[in-house]
C-alpha cells in the first residue's frame, strides 16, 4: 500500500490550526491549498488576491488556489 504524501508545512500555528479540519480534504493538494489560503489571509500584503497569495507563498501561479476555492467539495 503506496502512503499518501505529507503535505508541505507553513507556518507553525497556521498549520496547527489547520490540522484539525485535514480530514474534510481528499486529497492533500486540496489541504495545502487550504492552508496557502490561511498564510495569504494572515500575511501583510496589501491586496489578498489569489496571484498575491499565491507569490508570497511560493506558488508558480494562482491556478491551485483558485481550483480549490471553485472546485473543492
């Protein structure tokens, strides 16, 4: 049986927080996502767009982020 991947750590109490709800996620894409979400939401950046979340959290482009948001169940 082939173990499902980790998914990649945050900050500490972003990810302790999240913790809780990794559960409801599918997949641990839809999970990471969710927590990138919380980062951007935490963050100082000016605007809290989804290619602003996306950049300050390492991302290559919004796309994860905005599948999540309009597809995740």
């Amino acid at each position: 049986m082939v173990m499902p991947r980790q998914p990649a750590p945050t900050v500490g109490f972003i990810d302790d927080y999240c913790a809780a709800y990794q559960d409801i996620f599918p997949e641990v894409r839809s999970f990471e996502s969710f927590k990138y979400l919380h980062v951007g939401m935490m963050s100082e950046i000016k605007r809290k767009s989804l290619p602003a979340i996306a950049k300050i959290v390492g991302l290559d482009n919004e796309q994860p982020l905005h599948h999540f948001l309009t597809e995740s169940p």
